[in-house]
C-alpha cells in the first residue's frame, strides 16, 4: 500500500525516505498540526523540547485512531521546533525516532522556527497518513 522511496542519487537519509508513494484510490487523512497540550488544553513540559515532542506524538496518535490510522501509516510530516540550534532540533527527533513514528521510514521536514501558536510552544508536528481500509483490521 506505501511505496517509501530513497533515491539512489542523492545523500541517504538517516531516518526518513526522500519520498511514499500510494496508489490512487487510497484514503489519506491530512492532519493539522498536533500540539503539546493535555486534555484540559494545559501546556505540558514547559521549556522542555523533548517533554513536549513526547505528548505531540501522545496527541498525533490519537489523532491518527480518531481517523482509523496509526502512526505506521504516517506518510509524510513536518515537526517544528522553536529553537535555532542544531543540537535542540536534533533532541526532538530522537524522541521522533523512539515513538516509532519515523519507523517507515516516512518522508520529514525538521524545521526551526522562531515561534509557534501557544505561548511557551515549543514543538508541533503536521502529518498526512493512510487510513487503512476496514478489512485490513487495523482500526
């Protein structure tokens, strides 16, 4: 059903291919961006890059089932860290790495950016999946 693909040319990717290709005919979900709050809307691990990463995938999953997918089925994100050093951005993607979401391995972008929308925010991903069909027994 995902087709990931790293291209012979270019530089090999540590974690992530360089491309997932699906057939057509397939349901993708476009997930908006998963944040690092709790239930309550509470910030969680204020000032901590890879507290917040931990509950973003905490939330990205249950985006993911609220769709009927999971994170195996996550074809491409982008994760946002609010920082311009190399050794934070690097910090989120381990905790990336460990939640099995880059276990694809899927298709990112890590990008540093100067603020995101929660005051305190220091992380938030994007991801497009698949949604399994029914009979696949994934939901």
């Amino acid at each position: 059903m995902i087709q990931r693909v790293t291209a012979p040319a270019l530089f090999p990717p540590p974690t992530y291919s360089h491309a997932s290709v699906v057939e057509a005919g397939t349901r993708l979900a476009f997930l908006a961006g998963s944040v690092p709050l709790d239930g309550q809307g509470n910030l969680v691990g204020e000032g901590d890059p890879a507290r917040q990463a931990e509950q973003v995938i905490a939330n990205l999953r249950e985006q993911l089932r609220s769709v009927g997918s999971g994170l195996e089925h996550v074809l491409a994100t982008d994760v946002y860290v609010v920082s311009s050093e190399p050794a934070v951005l690097s910090t989120v993607w381990e905790v990336v790495e460990a939640s099995g979401l880059s276990s694809g391995p899927h298709s990112s972008t890590l990008i540093g950016v100067a603020c995101l929308g929660y005051t305190g925010q220091l992380v938030e991903i994007t991801a497009t999946a698949v949604v399994p069909d029914l009979e696949e027994g994934t939901r």
